[in-house]
C-alpha cells in the first residue's frame, strides 16, 4: 500500500489513503496499528468498492492531538476526512479500537453509516478492572516502553498461534513501535473512558456484524456474545486470537468482501 495522503484537522495532520470506486468502505485499524494493517485486504476490496484506510491520531503517520485521544475525537478525525472526500455514505470496518472509533462515529454521525462491522471489538465500555489495567498499561508503557509494545503485540495472537506465525508477530511488532509514547499514552486514555454503546447494536437499521476469535485472550468470547442477543447483528467466529486479519485473513477477506456485496 502507498499513496498517503494528508489533511490537517484542528493543526493535526492526519494520514489516510483513497483507493478504487463504489461505494465508499472505511477501514479503522486497532491501538498499536496503522493503516498498513489492511495492506492485504485494500487490492482485493478496492476491485468494486472505494476504499479509505485512515491512521487515527496518534498512529502510523497521523500526529498526536493532546494527552487524551478520546473514541469521539477520532471519530471527528475520520468525518473530516470523507468530508474532504466528498463521502456521504460508508460502511465502516474496524478492528479493536478502530471498532470503537467506528461506534463513536455511528452515534455522532448516524446518516453516514450504511454498514457496520465490529471485528476482534466490542460496543461495550470498559468495565472497573480493565480500566485498572489500562492505568497498569500506561505506567508500564511509560517505564518501558519497548518491553511494553513487543508483550502487548505477542498477547494479542492465540497461543496455537504465537509459534506458527513468528514472522508475522514479528513484523507487527516492528509496525507497533512506530507508534509514539504520547500516542500509546493517549489511546488507552481514551478507551479507558469510552462510552458503552451497546445500545446501536439493538437499534440502528443498517447491517451489522461481529466478528471474533474463540481464543481471544484480549477480548472474552462468551461475554461478547451477550451484547448481539436479541439483535439482528450477524456473528462470526474464528477458531483463534485478536488479530484475525493476521491469523484468519484469507477466510476474512471472504467473509468482508460477502458482507459488503450484500449491502
């Protein structure tokens, strides 16, 4: 992937890509990531639809904004930036934080959204504990901050999974440490503090899915299916851990490119 552009927003220059024609799909990586987390996923999507990778504040080459990056203020990030595109209708893809980003913005921007998908995510805020660990994390980020990326980017994947894709994880954690301490500080800042939105899963009209990994050490399986029940939220589920786009891509790039004809 290439041709980055840029835009500046509030005196923060904010990267993103445009790719391909159709209906317009955003991709919204998660925290430690950057746009480059779809790079095998944007030729294939960009054959029939318009495909806007966007790096949210503080990751890959959009600056930091402050010492708190709040889900709504990258959520105004990325409607700056269809705005510059003359976008008036997407459907948003986001992995992990960029699921909550997606949320954020589906609240604040409503007539936007024609689809939605959450993977390796949740629309719930976060409880009393892992809002312990996100403080823990960003004590243990500020006193080590390489020991810190390289632990956090291994316990993402499966532990099936952490020997078969060592390359991969490796590389991931070479991406992960492009990202600033002030970024790093400022994201679980801002997700320490994001809003349960559970309730736009149960009723907002255009279609959605989940998707998650079984062995999730990040995100618990079983609590998050509760907040899909009684909802017309699609499920899938993958045999393995939080990084599906790494762990289960060639399913997931079917299973993305079937959701988005559909719409």
């Amino acid at each position: 992937m290439h041709a980055l552009k840029q835009l500046f927003y509030k005196n923060t220059s904010i990267a993103f890509s445009d790719f391909g024609k159709g209906t317009a799909v955003v991709l919204l990586h998660g925290f430690l990531g950057s746009q480059q987390m779809w790079q095998y996923f944007v030729p294939e999507l960009s054959k029939r639809n318009r495909v806007i990778t966007i790096d949210l504040l503080g990751h890959g080459a959009t600056e930091s904004r402050g010492y708190v990056h709040a889900m709504e203020d990258n959520a105004d990030v990325v409607h700056e930036v269809l705005t510059a595109l003359k976008i008036r209708k997407a459907i948003f893809i986001g992995h992990s934080m960029g699921g909550y980003v997606a949320l954020a913005f589906a609240e604040l921007y409503p007539d936007y959204v024609k689809g939605l998908v959450l993977l390796n995510s949740t629309s719930r805020a976060d409880s009393d504990e892992k809002k312990k660990n996100r403080e823990r994390a960003i004590q243990a980020v500020k006193q080590n901050y390489v020991s810190f990326v390289r632990l956090s980017i291994a316990n993402l994947f499966s532990e099936d999974n952490r020997e078969r894709l060592v390359s991969e994880i490796e590389n991931t954690k070479i991406a992960a440490l492009k990202t600033p301490l002030q970024g790093i500080v400022a994201s679980l800042e801002g997700m320490k503090i994001r809003k349960d939105r559970e309730v736009l899963l149960h009723f907002s009209n255009y279609p959605k899915m989940l998707i998650l990994g079984k062995k999730d050490p990040v995100l618990n399986y079983n609590d998050n299916l509760e907040q899909i029940e009684n909802t017309t939220v699609e499920l899938l589920s993958f045999p393995d851990g939080h990084m599906s786009h790494i762990e289960n891509k060639e399913k997931l790039l079917k299973v993305l490119v079937d959701f988005i004809k559909k719409i």
